[in-house]
C-alpha cells in the first residue's frame, strides 16, 4: 500500500480537462510543498512534469498544472491530447523515517 | 546533452547481490545528487536512497538501510547500487535518477537513466 492516495484510473476526450487527486496526511503533503508529478508511458521512464507542487520544469507544457489544498495535490492536465495517456504518479516529502513517498499511481485514459 | 546509462538486465538467486551501475555524462558529475528509484513489475514507484557523489554521503529509506549500499567513482562519473541478501520481491526495474537541485536533494527527479531490471528467482 502506497503512502500517498491516487485514484488507480481517471479518464477524458481529447480536449477536455482532468484532476488527478493525491491524498497523504499533515506529516507529507500538509507540512511540505515539495511535491512532484511524474508522467510515466509505457516501457519508458518518469518524466518530471511539475515540482514544488505547482512548478514546471522547462520544456512542459503548460496545460500540466498543480495545485494542493490541505492534506491533498492535485495534477490538471487541460486540452488533454493523445499523448497524454499515460500513469501519473505523485511524490512528497516526509517527516516520517521513510523521507520520500509516491502515491500508487493514476492510469489516463484519453478517449 | 545530459545522459545517465545504466548497466544491463541481471539475474540473481535468492540470497545473491547485484550491483547496477549508472554512468552520468553532459553535466558536472559532482554538482547533483543520484537518487535510485525502484518499480515492481506492474507496480509505482519506491525511492531507495541518494548519493551525494561530491562527498560520497548516502541517505537511505529505513526500508532499505542496512542491505543498500550506494557507491560513486568520480574519476569515471559513475555511482554504483548494491543489494544484498536478495529476495524475489526484489525484482523490479531500478532506476538511477539525478536531482534537479545543485549541491542539494530537493527529491525531484530531472533525468532518468533507462532502469535495469533485475529478477531474482530460483
């Protein structure tokens, strides 16, 4: 069981808008703001899309947004594209011995 | 450009090691940390530890400490993962993965090597 929370698949047509949710607790996502989404396709590596919970490294597209509001992230991807479908994994820092946590993953499906 | 090349696919017995390496080229190989990042076959993501390959400083997830061991060699960029004492639940791909931050880990992870995977069974 992973750390932090994400619904295991979201799904949206071409164009449209979605939010990905990522639930820890006050000792990760409540206390810090370092945390990180990964775009990862299919035999391939995580892609750093957004850190600092809502930055973007340079070169992403900035339909990829953040946001986090208590002990929960979130990712929106707008004018979501073919390419977008992929697993979406969300990281925090945290207080416990562990020190760094990923959420289990979300699934996009673009229709 | 920045690269990270890791070594191949490898095969272990229970209760064998393997040590995968992770060659970094096209930056100032002491300016980053190296973090190893792991993934079970159809599973996330598990963070393993960092290394500091200026200093040679580790810092490893309690699940990990006392059978990781994260070693660097600066005269050939290079930073090395050991595992111990492995067990089939350790067959995953491991990826060597550089913190975007200089001289710091921020724990987010700019440049990914390709991951090795290493399957232990008997």
């Amino acid at each position: 069981q992973s750390a932090l929370t994400q619904p295991a698949s979201v799904s949206g047509s071409p164009g449209q808008s979605i939010t990905i949710s990522c639930t820890g607790t006050s000792s990760d996502i409540g206390t810090y703001n370092h945390v990180s989404w990964y775009q990862q396709h299919p035999g391939k590596a995580p892609k750093l899309i957004l850190y600092d919970v809502s930055d973007r490294p340079s070169g992403v597209s900035n339909r990829f947004s953040g946001s986090k509001s208590g002990n929960t992230a979130s990712l929106t991807i707008s004018g979501l594209q073919a390419d977008d479908e992929a697993a979406y994994y969300c990281s925090s820092c945290t207080s416990s011995l562990t020190r760094w946590v990923f959420g289990g993953g979300t699934e996009l499906t673009v229709l | 450009q920045v690269q990270l090349a890791q070594s191949g696919a490898e095969v272990k017995k229970p209760g064998a090691s393997v040590k995968v390496s992770c060659k970094a080229s096209g930056y100032t190989f002491t300016g980053y940390y190296i973090h190893w990042v792991r993934q079970a076959p159809g599973q996330g993501l598990e963070w393993v530890g960092w290394i500091n390959p200026d200093s040679g400083g580790t810092n490893y997830a309690q699940k990990f400490q006392g059978w990781v061991t994260m070693t660097r060699d600066a005269s050939i960029s290079t930073v090395y993962m050991q595992l111990s004492s492995l067990k089939p639940d350790d067959t995953a791909v491991y990826y060597c993965a550089r913190d975007r931050t200089e001289y710091s880990a921020s724990w987010h992870y700019d440049y990914w090597g390709r991951g090795t995977l290493v399957t232990v069974s008997s």
